[in-house]
C-alpha cells in the first residue's frame, strides 16, 4: 500500500490507548484507555497540516483520516519499539497511551490450564517509555505527557510526575477520565503555569482543541532544530 503525500508541517508524535500485557496465550492485563483523546488530537493536528504520526494500542477505535500514519502496537514493549524509532525524529512528543506500569514477569507460551490450586503471577515493573525519551531528547523537541489521579491528590501527583519525568507539560485527569467522553483535565506547565478549563469537563473532541493550541505554544517557544 502507497503512503499518502506527507505535510510539510511539524512532526507530532502522539500515543494512544491502553496496552495489552500477555499473562498466557490467550489472557492479558489490560485497563480501560480508550484511545479517544490521542486520537482527537491527531485528527486536529492533522487538520492543521502537520506530518502526524499516530502510535495505537489495542482499541476498537481507529482514525479515518488517511494524513495520519498510524501504527499499531499491543505490548509495553511494542510501544517501546515504535517510539526507539519514531521519536528521535519528532518536534513533539505527546504520550496519551495508558502505559501498564506492571506486566507479568514471564508470560507463558501456551494457555494456563485450570487447576485447584491458587495460581500467582509475578508481576515486574515495566520501563518508563516517557521518562526514557524524555532522558534523550534534543534540544525543541517538545514533551507532553498525561496523569490519571484520584482528584484529591490530581495538581500535586500530577506536577510530581512533570517534574519526575522532565515534561513540558502534563495533562492530569481525574480517574474518571478514562473510557468516558469527556474530559475534565488541568494543563500543568514545566515553568509552574496552571490551566483550567472554563466550562468543565467538556468532550474530549473539544479538549484536543486546548491541547493543541497549548502544544504549538510550546512549539513556538521551543529553541528551533537546524
Ligand atoms: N508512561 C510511560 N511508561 C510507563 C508508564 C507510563 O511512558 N511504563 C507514561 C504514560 O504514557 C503517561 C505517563 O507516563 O504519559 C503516566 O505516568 P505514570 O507514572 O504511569 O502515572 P499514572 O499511571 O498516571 O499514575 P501512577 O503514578 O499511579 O502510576
């Protein structure tokens, strides 16, 4: 199959949906990510002309829009194999994916069969995808990434991780986020700078407008690559 004509515009790397941690042949560890937001950002970036690279996992949710070249992935590892090659050459870097923090510490090959008795996995903990990329940035490359948090502990949790992580700029959502329509997230910035939505929460459709005018600030601000 021929790429569509690529834009000249900046190249937006963005993350999308949940993934899938193989427990067995036929069993993994998933959570609820729809995809959604990633997805609506990618269609108003690729509205906007610029050269967009989508990497999904495992949704029914798909783009439409041919401007947006889409990859698949269903593990941790998968995503972590797309973004060694994606992200080097971005402009900007937007992890909307629910990474798994844990995956099981050796899958097996064939399916588990029943038995009596309890059955216990050993989880380990997965790599840092954001925090890897973030350590091997370029100058103007851009960083967003994204905080799910119980709203009690979401501004403070979440500007730990921007911090952590060394981000432009973190979107904290409350728990409720995840697989709704809407969305009621704070955009936290890396010089301290605190966005809320007016009208909240609003569809994730009109978020990924916020988002992307708040990512060609950074954009715009960012020291340019030769
Ligand atoms: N992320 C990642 N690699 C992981 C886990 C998360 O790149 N192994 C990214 C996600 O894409 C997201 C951000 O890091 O942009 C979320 O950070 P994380 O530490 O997982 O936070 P939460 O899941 O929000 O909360 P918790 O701290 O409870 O894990």
């Amino acid at each position: 199959m021929s790429s569509p004509p690529r834009p000249n515009g900046r190249r937006i790397l963005i993350s999308a949906g949940p993934t899938h941690e193989p427990i067995d042949a036929v069993r993994y560890i998933a959570n609820r990510s729809s995809g959604r937001l990633g997805i609506a950002l990618a269609q108003r970036a690729a509205n906007a002309a610029q050269d967009v690279t989508l990497l999904l996992g495992p949704t029914p949710l798909t783009p439409t829009d041919s401007r947006i070249a889409l990859h698949r992935f269903q593990t941790t590892h998968d995503l972590d194999l797309l973004l060694t090659e994606h992200f080097p050459s971005c402009d900007a870097l937007v992890m909307a994916a629910a990474v798994a923090d844990y995956r099981p510490a050796s899958p097996s090959p064939t399916k588990i069969r029943r038995a009596a008795n309890p059955l216990t996995l050993t989880l380990e903990p997965t790599p840092d995808l954001l925090a890897n990329c973030s350590s091997r940035r370029r100058p103007g490359q851009a960083i967003v990434g994204f905080s799910l948090e119980p709203a009690e502990t979401l501004p403070a949790a979440a500007r730990e991780k921007l911090i952590r992580k060394r981000l432009d700029l973190v979107v904290a959502n409350p728990l409720e986020t995840m697989d709704s329509s809407d969305i009621d997230a704070i955009l936290l910035y890396a010089g301290g700078r605190e966005v809320r939505i007016a009208d909240h929460p609003v569809p994730k459709s009109a978020f990924a407008d916020v988002l992307w005018t708040a990512i060609q600030e950074l954009l715009d601000a960012a020291v340019p690559t030769s």
